[in-house]
C-alpha cells in the first residue's frame, strides 16, 4: 500500500469517523470542519496549502447548499489536476453540475455514496463511486482503507453521478425493506395468538429467507424495548428516497413498494390527516355517517 | 302499475325512508322494527300473519348475526312460495346460506343491494339484485317503487349473491374516488400558490372531467366548513370495502387504488402507528437518527 | 357583452374547437398554426399585426419545447400592455419563469388550465385560471365564452401556476377516479355471478353513491365492446399524473390511490416486467420454485 | 440428546431433505409417501404400527385437502398420547381445527411453520412452532435436529396456530423486501448512468444496510443470468401472502408494501390486464387519445 494524503472536510458524525478509519490504514488525512474544536486547519485555504499536489479533498458536508458552496470554494483554491469527491448524499444530478463546474478548471471529480452509518467505524463503510476511471484510480487508495474486509462493499458503478444515483437507490431498497419488517411486526403485535413476538424476531436470525442485517438491527432494539413503547411511531425521511421515486418517475418504473414506504413515513408525520378529514365529511355527507370532531 | 303488499323488517334510518317511498307509490307496506315507536306490528309472527301468500318480506337490518337471526325467524314462519329479500349489507357468501336455507323450506330469496344513502327517499335508491329470474319478478313492483325514475338504477345482476357482490364492488369504487378527491384536497391546501381550493372544487362541477355527485358533496362539505377544521381525519369502514380486497385476492385480480383506500382509513384510526415505530427504532439503530419519544 | 379580438396560437383538436366556441359567442379570433390549412394567417408575425393593440394572444400548443419557443417569440413581437395566455397543459413551474420574462417587457401574463377534452366544443371548456387580477379581467370575455353554461366551469384559482396546478390535480384525481373504475370492472368481470357487469355499470348510473361524467363515459364504452376485447391493456400518461406525484413529494403529501393508479399505466407499457424477472429468480434460488423461461 | 423416532409423512423435496437431516442427527425416521420410491414403508398404517408408543407423527404434505385427509387418517390410526405435527403450508385458521378434532382422541397437535427451501439440509431449517408447551417439548428433540446451529431459527411462538402464523408473516415480510430489492434493480438496469447493475449488487454484500440472505440469492443469479434475459417477468404465488393481507384486513393493520408486492405478482400473471383496457377506453371516450387494438 501506497500511503497518501487526503484532505477531508466535514468532520461531524461520519466525517469523523472516516478520519480515524482512514488513518488507522496509515494515511495522512487533514481535517477541516466551521467548528474549530474537531479541525485539524482553521480553513480551506490552510487545507489546500497543507497538502502536497496533485491534491485530493474528501467534501462530507450536508447536501445541497453547503455543499454547493464548499465544491465553489474549492473550485477557486484547488488546482489543476487536484481531485474533489462528493461523499455526501448529494442528489446525482448536482454531481454532473459540479464535475463540469470544476472540469472547467482542470479539477477532477468523484461522486461517492457512502453506506454504514455509526457501525462503519468499526466495520468499513460501503462505497458506490461514480466518475472516470482515471479520478477513480487517485483516489482508490482512501477507498480501499475505508470499506469493509472482503470482496464486496466497493463498486466504480460508472461515469459521475453512477455512485450517488447507486447509493440513491441502495436507500430506496433500505425504505421497503424496514417497512417490510415493520408491517410484520404491527401484525404480529396485533393478533394475539403469537406470546411474544420479540422471540419470534429472534428466531428469524438464523435459517430463514428474510434473515439480514437490518432483522439484526430489529432485535437489537426490542431488546431495549420489547414493544416499542419509548418511541412515537414518527419516521423521518432524508432526501433518497423521495428522489428514487422521483427517478422512477422520470423514467416510468413503478416502485409501488417504495413509494408506499416514503408514504407511510409521510403520513406519520401528520397529527392529523387533511385527508381523511375529507373522506370523513364525504360520509357524512352521503350517509349521514357518525364523524369524529375535532374537539 | 298493480299494487302489492310487503313485509319490511327494520325501519331504521334506512327502512323507515323506503317504507315511505314505497308507500308514495302505491303500495301497502306493514312494517317490523324491535323498537316498538317505528313499527306496525309488536313481531314477526303478527307481520306474517297480516301478509296474504305468497307473501315477501324484505329484511333490512344489520348484517351479521341480525340478517342470520331474522333470516332463520322467516323460515320458520312463511310458507312455500313466500319470498324474502335481504336489502341489507350482507355479505355476498352469505347469500348462498340464506338461499339455501329457505329453498330447502320452499321459500324464495332475493338479495339486494341498496345504494343512496339518505337521499334515496327524495332522489330514489339504486338498486343491484341476485336471484332466480322468478322470484326477482314477485319483487319487482317493489324495486320499481324504490329505483330513481329514468332508465338506470335498477339491476338484476345475476344469480343469488350477484346483487350484494356488486354493490360491495360499487362500494369498493366508492372508496377509491373519495380518497381520490381527498388526496388533490390536501395536495391543493398544503401547496400556497391556490389562493381558495374551495373555489377550485365549485370549478370543477361543470365541464370537467371528474364531475360527479360525490364532487358535488364535497362542494357541499366545504360550503359548510371551507378547511374542515371541525372534523378530525378518522374514517370508518363498513366491511364492503375489505370484502372487496379479499374478492380481489381471492380471484388475483390486483387492485391498488382500492386497497391504498382502505388501508389508509385503517391507518387514520391509529393514534399512533405501531409500524411507525418499528421504523423509528431501525433508523436510530443504524444512523442514530433523532427519534420522538412517546412523552 | 363586449365582443373582443383573440389572436389564438395552435388550431389542433382543442385549439380548433376552442376558436369554434370563442366565435359563436361573438368575439373575433384569428388563429395561427404551423399548418397553413388550419390557419387564418402565416405567422405569428402576421398575427400580431391583425390584432389592435392592447392585444390578447392565446397559447395552444405542446408544453415544454414548443409552449417555450412561442412564448419567445411572442415576447419579442408584442408590446407592453398585450397579455399571454398559456393554455396548454404546461407544468406550473414553467408559468412563473414565462411570467417573468414577458414582464421584463410590459407583457401581461395569464395560465389557463383547460378541461374538456373532444366534448368541450358543445358542452364548454372547465377553466382553473393564474395571474394578477388585471390581467385575468382583460381575458375574462374569453374565459365565459368559452366555460359551460352554469355558475361552475370557472375559477381564478389564485397567482401565476395557480391554474396549471389546479389542474394538475384535477388530473390527478381524474388517474385514481378512472383506476377506481377499471378496477371494479375487472373484478366484476373475473368473478362468475356476475351475468352481465354492463347492465351493472349502467344501473349505477342513477342514485348511487359513484355516479359520475366519467362512469356515463365507461356505460359508452362498453356499449361499443362489451367486454373491451378490441383494445389491449395499455394506457399512456400525459405528464400531469408524474407532476401531481412529484409535487406531493416535494411537499410530503401521501397520495397513495393516485401513485397507485399512475404506477399500474407504467406496469401496463412493460411487455415484461424486469422487477418480475427478479422475483422469479429469487423464487429459484431459494426454494427451487418454477420459473417461466424468456421462451 | 436422546435419539426418538419420529414418523414422517410426505418425502418430497422439502420432506426428503428433512428426513436426511433428522438422521444426521441421530434420530429414527421412518417415512411415508405415496410415491412407493421414496417411502420406506407402503401405508399410513404401516407408519403407525411402525413405532412405538407414545408416537410422533410429522405431516409434511401439500396444505389444503392432502393436509386434511392426512390428518383425519392419522385420527382414526393414532392412540391417545400420540402427537402429530403439521410442519406444512397450512394456514393457521386451519390449526385450531385439526387441535380439536385430534384433541377429542387424545391425541396431541402441534403447528410447526419451515422455512429454509433447498438450502435447510445444510444450513438447517428455521422454525416457528405452535402449540401446548407438553406437546411441544415431545418434539423438541426433533426440532432440535432441523434447527440451523446457533440460538435462533426456533422459537415456541405461542399457542396452535402461532407456528403457522408467525411462518406466514414471514413470508409476507419476504415478498416486500424481494419486491425492494426488485425495484431497486429495475430502476438501476434502466437509467443509463450505471455501467454494471450486477457489481453494484455484489458491493452491497458487506458494509450496506441492506445486506442480507436475499441479496446474497440476488447476486448468485446475477451470476448465472446477468440480465435475467432468460426469465420470463411472471411470479407465482403460493399462498401466505394473500393470508397474511387478509389477516391484516381482518385486523385493520394496514400493509401498503406488503400488498403492492402481492398485486405486482398478481399483474405479472396477466398476459393483457384488463383494467388497463377499461382505463385506454376511457382515455379514447373523453380526450380522443390514441389507444392500441388487441391486434
């Protein structure tokens, strides 16, 4: 293994854990983040002059604007035959934007969805990379410290935005499957003649068709709450899976599973449907059904 | 037109407005209710008693337990050549039963579903029958009386079970095209750039595409409260729509526009959703994503 | 009445109708289209010439491509004071940018959302109107000639986009209405007490709960072919249906009977079915079940 | 451990598999089947007098009427104190029945659901068993021999009926997430950014959230078929998919995901679907749109 330097901006929960992997591997990595108490260097322009060219800057900061603004900054700091990569979870259409914005400036650029979540630290991350093999090949070496041991967990998935349309997806698939499970469980809970459905969760782990990280995951927490009563049943949703359906959309697939899933988290996050207030005033209407008021 | 005589068992919201509407035509109706107030007659027996053979009885109650009870009643009470009619909301493999049952005693049946609400006084009732040509005929100066006038409104769909089955169907439409209106409702009131989604809807009475009589209450609904603020979003169901579903998978015929329908009736019931739940707690497992908790 | 001039760009089925309608109302129109048998003039130049300034021109044309172009070329043609009408079946995200280019010139900018289809011409056009005030009062002599007879047809939905967007929806809803339909009448058709399911679709015609334009439509249908054997099971989308859902996700709205219904026309084009194609080969894999080959 | 006898009835595929496993372990089995090849004894009868007292009888035959028959037959066969085990597909409403009916002789009932399809001999069978906590435990030796290695893939799930319930669930939860993993893949193969859909599978084996056995199968068929241009997009059903809906009606548990997996298998098993022609009639009724003839 070749060691190299990489500079890597954005040092919070994720960010912060692939600086400790990275350089576990024996690579240098220099840090940046707008709070001073987990950077390495007090700013981008201090980033860039630490490193040695040809330079490689890792972006992990949130989608959209501040990424945006990080990749522009960087445009004008970085030089020709420097390499940028996205490992955020910007949407792919912005990856051609920016790949052009810095092509323009002789910069290289790689897209990288990143998978692992707060386990990654200790079990390497899943990357899906998207660009020219030659930006690929620079930055490889990083790729190669931060995914899991083994033959999977890395894929170049093709040209820029081919990694963050993958990773767009991988979270698509991740929505249905939790549903999946989750409207599993609600039935199981309901219908009494099953004692305990936590020991039934369990022994899916082993031998069944549907065993897999995410069961493990369920029954890590019913284990800490048998029947969930900690938690509201409110699900947020971060951005993927509205724009698989939204792909899906665009390129007439049906995705009914998916796109059920995103609903469902939707609705959740109602107190109160307008909806339904509809359906309810429609029956009342027709049949002089009895209605809930508000009150 | 000859007039007839007819038994009417149950004189419910239902019952009582066809005994009306059957008697503004002509005929001589004897009503049986359990509550004494609403009836003719003090039972059953005192019902039969007063028909003249060949006698029909129409039963208009509670499906379940009540239809089966008083279907049994008759049987022990009429006469070969009597005939009962179930215009309740039966489910249609009951039909079968309850002809069975009788014609093993000589007795005809007819099942009726009824559509119309409580505007079938005023504006008539549809009318969707199952039953053997013969005995559909003894009824039919009945169902003339109750049909809205024009040609439509009155079917004699097929054998017994043929008239409760399409009306589940009609019903299981019925639920569909509410949540249809009900989901541009809510697109249109979350989204500022419609100054008056009430006006949107009047609009939409003349000259468009989705004119319809459920268009026209839920013009009717806003009228009397523009944003539906005195209603809470719980919506009942009356079993047809799930009889629907099960029709469906039983004969694999996919219906997911119905089914979406129903489910999210189940899910407005929920104070919270279990499977919600489920979800939360995988998110915060893997990403330790911000989660609510119950308090 | 104030008899008004139009100029009237695009003289298709709905363009060519619509100039019958405005003029058996006594207004002038003066329609343009690329087909000189269709036109009363040979350019858009030529157009703006005939019109007496302050003038109104009316856009009938394909959205995207061909909506942008005119819209172009009619800002540099006309003259401060003159309005645009976009009535064709834009996207309501496009109007804002129409709006405000033509107003870097003076121009005047309304969109129109138009419904009616091949019956507009007889029965009037339903029109969900967008823009300022002035500007939707210097059509409005247009706007009542061409909307049916009646207090509805018509609505000043609210600012530019407003009108695209309410009918947007209404396209929507029309997606779930028409999906409600079919997927009643499969059921129907499938399941064998039944005897004849359009007797029962034309029943339902009168006093029942679904009752509607579009069920009237489905009873002529099926009077040309009773079971619909002389057309295959393929349904196109026109662009509105994906915008509706695309626009609830941006704004976390659950429309699942409307994706339902948009998803089952994209199933319909797919002479097989690639995510079918994975399950089968999961099915194998685990349990060595049956599989269909390409064959 | 001690070594039991067990009597098996029904050798196929899932059976003789079994068979071998139980022997592995060092148990007695002594198998029935009505294909005289497979048997190792030539009667129901022969079974039955082939052990000893108190027996243990597992039915593994196709659910419905074979379950039924066999179970009736080993009633009148068996003494009190023997147990049967129903380790088929049958569907938990089923279970109570067969209780009672073996109760009233004495004869103990357990419920046992198996999952594990071709790969249980080696990987061992995952089970969710039903029934009295004595009638159970005469088995568990048994069970014990089927398990994979490890603490899950048994669980005593509750009372009769729970095994098979739990089991359907089960299968319910593998249709929605091979349905994810379907869409996902659809989506990947058709939008053009991505090179090779089939590598970007194979990484997500480690270090996603969404690894699991299924991706595992996903791959290995990949492997063989990288389109899956040998298969035809037609997925079969076989049963505990449709239960597990109908349980969730009869419940009001609402199963968005689980039932667009259902009704996708449903679709993919039509050649022509005909509430897509009802939907092109429509379109052909209001708007004059293009629609494509059965030829």
């Amino acid at each position: 293994m070749t060691a190299m330097q990489l500079g890597l901006v954005g040092l919070g929960k994720m960010g912060g854990n692939m600086r400790e992997r990275i350089r576990r591997a024996g690579h240098t990595v220099i840090g940046y983040d707008r709070n001073p108490e987990l950077a390495d260097v007090h700013s981008l322009e201090e980033l860039v002059g630490a490193l040695e060219a040809p330079r490689v800057v890792w972006v992990m900061v949130p989608a959209g604007a501040a990424t945006q603004s990080t990749v522009d900054q960087l445009g004008d700091l970085l030089e020709p035959g420097d390499t940028v990569v996205d490992g955020g979870n910007s949407r792919w259409t912005d990856d051609e934007k920016h790949a052009e914005e810095l092509a323009a400036k002789g910069i290289g650029f790689v897209d990288a969805g990143v998978s692992g979540g707060v386990w990654g630290l200790q079990n390497g991350y899943a990357l899906m990379v998207g660009g020219d093999t030659e930006n690929v090949a620079r930055v490889q070496p990083v790729f190669d410290a931060l995914k899991p041991e083994g033959d999977a967990g890395f894929v170049h998935a093709g040209k820029v935005g081919a990694g963050h349309f993958s990773k767009m997806v991988h979270n698509g698939i991740e929505y249905a499957m939790m549903q999946a499970y989750a409207e599993g469980w609600e039935l199981l809970e309901k219908v009494h003649s099953v004692t305990d459905v936590r020991e039934v969760f369990r022994s899916w782990q082993e031998g069944t068709v549907i065993r897999s990280w995410l069961l493990d995951l369920a029954v890590n927490a019913l284990d800490d709450d048998e029947h969930l009563d900690k938690l509201r049943g409110y699900a947020d949703d971060s951005g993927e899976g509205r724009w698989t359906v939204e792909a899906a959309i665009d390129n007439a697939v049906p995705l009914p599973a998916i796109t059920a899933s995103l609903f469902a988290r939707f609705a959740s996050r109602q107190d109160d449907s307008p909806q339904m207030k509809m359906i309810a005033a429609l029956r009342n209407q027709f049949g002089g059904h009895a209605v809930e008021s508000a009150e």
